[in-house]
C-alpha cells in the first residue's frame, strides 16, 4: 500500500482525493495549506504528492522543490482551477511530474496516480490545459 500526500485547501476536494485514492487501495494524509503540507512532507515520506498550486499561505511550487529535496524524490502532481500556460510551465520547470486542469475526469486521475506510484510515468506529463 502506497502513502500519497495530498495537499489541498479545501476540504470537499480533499474529501473526494481522499476518497478516490482510498478506493485504490492507497494511504492518504492530507494538509490544507503550504505549512502543514510541507511539515508532513518531510515526515511521511509518501510515494506521491498531489497538492493544489493556490494554497492559502503559498503556493505548490514550494511542494515540487521541497519534495525534490528528499532521496527519492516523490513525484508531484499539482492540480488548479486556474489553469495558464504560464501555471503549466512553471508547475513543470519546477519538476511536477504532472498538472492537471479542474475539472478533470476521475478516470483521468486514477490512472495518472496509477501511472506515477508504478513508475511507469518517467517524463513530465502535461495534463488538462
């Protein structure tokens, strides 16, 4: 059973990433802002990293850099609702594995998470738009 990191401010969408991940046969532990995320970051040692890029006291560029800080990196998977280009590219320079647009597809998601806790997913992935 693989341990996810989910980095999300509102709780509804936690709830649902919770859920859907739990479904799969993964453990989750969430944080609702920059702080809290990056405190279990370095004390859970997950296999995967989804965190929201707008967060309340910052943002989930921070998550990437943090998580490549630790040996083995986790990959990350940031999602938004306010999706740009500009978002996109940053989200990958800074080494997410992946960036997903809200709203996106459940099936989309699980698979993306499938992909990334298997290792199958080496290069970055540019989700949604």
């Amino acid at each position: 059973m693989n341990q996810i990191l989910v980095i999300e401010d509102e709780a509804d969408m936690a709830a649902t990433y919770d859920r859907l991940l739990r479904r799969a046969g993964h453990r989750v532990v969430t944080a609702d802002s920059r702080a809290a995320g990056l405190q279990l970051l370095k004390s859970v040692c997950p296999k995967l990293v989804i965190s929201d890029l707008r967060l309340p006291d910052g943002d989930g560029l921070d998550i990437i850099r943090a998580a490549h800080a630790i040996d083995p990196p986790p990959p990350v998977i940031i999602i938004t609702a306010f999706a740009s280009r500009a978002a996109r590219e940053a989200s990958l320079k800074s080494g997410a594995s992946a960036f997903l647009a809200k709203p996106f597809g459940i099936a989309e998601f699980s698979s993306l998470v499938e992909d990334l806790v298997s290792h199958r997913r080496q290069a970055p992935a540019q989700e949604g738009s």
